[in-house]
C-alpha cells in the first residue's frame, strides 16, 4: 500500500513537473512576448527573462524590437520630366509596439515592404531627373514620411529610408555627359580668358616700365636668349633691337666731345643758276667747277673697222693763222 503511493506521488510530481517545464518560457533581451490565452490578447507584454504561461492554454509570441534592415527591390518609373529610371533604396525599421504588430496587421515585414515599394513608385513620379541625383536628402525625408505614416498604427516605427542607386538609360547618361563637358569647356574658357585679361594689364605695366628704362628690355631680351638657348636644340637668330642703338647713344653722349659740323654740311645746299656765280666761304668768288670727267667705262670704243673720214688738203689758209712768207 505504501509503495503504491509513493509510485502515484512520483507520478504526480513527475506530471506537474513536466506541466511547468513545459509552460516555462525565455524571453531574450532584445524580444517582447505577446500572449494570447484561448485567442484573446493578455494587456501585459513579457519582458525579457523567464516567464511563465499556461500550457495548453496559452500561446507566447516573441517581437523582435531590433532595427530591421529592409531593402527595397529597385522600381522603374518615369520622372516628371519624362525620363525613365530605375531606383532601389533600402528602409531601417523597428517594432515600438509588440501587440499591434501582432494583432494589427498580419506580416509587418511584408506590409512595410510593399508600402516602401509604392511609395517609392510615388517618389519618383513626382520628382525631376535633376533631384533624384542631386537632392537625396530631400527625397529620403518625404518617402520616410510617406512610409511611417501607415507604419505607425502597425506598431512600427521607421527609423531611416536611404535611395541607394539611380539607374539611367544609357542614351541619357551620354547627353548628361555632353552636357557635363560642354560646361567644363564653358568654365576653362572663361578662366583662360580671364587669364589672358590678367596678364595683359600685367604686360602694359611692364612696358610703362620698359619705356622709362629702355635697358630693361635689352635686359629682358638677353634672359629670353638665355632661357631659349639653354635647352640647346634649336638654331637662335638674335634680332638687334633700336632701343639698343638709343642705349648707346646715349651713352656716347655722355663721354668726350664730338667735333662741331660744318654749318654748309648740314645746312642744305642751294642750287644755284647757271649765270650766277659761286661764293665760297671767305666771300671770295669761287673757281668754277669743272665738270667730272666720265668714268673710263663711259667712253664707248670705237671699232678697228670703223675708221672717221679724213678731209682733203686744201691750199687756203686757216682762218686766224698768218701766213709764212719764205
């Protein structure tokens, strides 16, 4: 009798220990349980540690409260100006409430991932080519607020929403690239014209100083020679400047004395007419020139054939000559 009832003890201890190992639950840190006894929705969230529940009866759900990190499958649309994109993004969520999410909506991922999807869809149809590309922020802001708006009965509070990737077409990623060089082009050509502006006033300052000082582009001359001839591949023909010549005589003014010049030197000369005789400096009346022989190459050569005709003796007298008497 005895041993009978301490073997239905046993077997009773053995039964309610089984009952409570099996109604006995672990909750991790970073987990919420929702329990639901026969169906219904228990008011109190187990926290993180040991709980227990009522086997058989109770049913424990654990949230994870952790930031999911979602990503969102890249969407085609057209911008408002008309231009076909592909853009994929990625959202950062987490579960503030682990009853709603439980009892509110049936799969919270597959709801946050087919409301991110459309309202990326909306994002782009709203917004131009120009904005996708260069105004990020703006957009991750609106389709944030797009996407928690919904999120928030669910539960679910989205943390971030970050477009990764623009996808273009390749024939507009060819004119955008056309664009960006013409603009380049547009840009070096007004930097070389201001260049070109700049050192112009830069050079008509150095030539007011060149002017006052003409050495100074003598000096800057012989550098040029200098710097050109020191590479040593090429023939250099060295002009002789006018500034040099008015150097030197300059120079030449400042040393001895020159010889007067002769006032008839450099007075011009007056051609004087045929009857009217010359005087030269003592007033005297000056010898008359006699005319500049002709060069020997003038004098044409007679021929040996050609021979001057010779006239006959005659017996008259020269006229001014006396006659000889015997």
């Amino acid at each position: 009798m005895v041993e009978e009832l301490v073997a239905a003890g046993v077997s009773v201890a053995s039964v309610g220990l089984v009952y409570v190992m099996t109604g006995a639950r672990v909750v991790k840190q970073y987990e919420r349980g929702v329990v639901l006894r026969l169906g219904r929705l228990r008011p109190e969230v187990r926290g993180p540690g040991f709980t227990m529940i009522v086997p058989f009866v109770d049913r424990l759900r654990k949230v994870n409260i952790q930031i999911v990190t979602l990503p969102i499958p890249a969407q085609e649309g057209i911008t408002r100006d008309n231009v076909t994109v592909r853009v994929d993004a990625v959202v950062y969520f987490k579960v503030v409430e682990a009853a709603d999410a439980i009892i509110q909506v049936e799969d919270y991922r597959f709801a946050v991932s087919q409301m991110a999807q459309t309202s990326l869809r909306s994002i782009i149809g709203k917004s131009d080519l120009d904005d996708l590309l260069s105004n990020r922020e703006k957009l991750n802001q609106g389709l944030e607020l797009m996407i928690d708006s919904p999120a928030i009965g669910w539960g679910v509070q989205i943390d971030r929403v970050e477009i990764k990737d623009v996808s273009l077409p390749e024939t507009m990623k060819r004119s955008m690239a056309r664009q960006a060089e013409a603009d380049r082009e547009r840009r070096a050509r007004i930097i070389n014209a201001d260049a070109e502006l700049q050192a112009s006033k830069k050079l008509a300052q150095a030539a007011e100083v060149m002017s006052e000082q003409p050495a100074a582009l003598q000096l800057r001359l012989l550098q040029t020679v200098v710097a050109v001839a020191a590479e040593k591949n090429s023939t250099l023909v060295l002009p002789f400047p006018v500034e040099l010549l008015r150097f030197l005589e300059r120079a030449q003014q400042g040393g001895p004395p020159q010889q007067p010049v002769r006032a008839q030197e450099s007075a011009p000369q007056r051609s004087a007419r045929p009857d009217e005789p010359r005087v030269g400096e003592s007033g005297e009346p000056a010898a008359p020139q006699q005319a500049p022989a002709a060069p020997w190459s003038a004098v044409p050569e007679q021929s040996a054939d050609v021979r001057e005709p010779v006239a006959p003796p005659s017996n008259e007298p020269l006229a001014g000559s006396k006659t000889r008497q015997d």
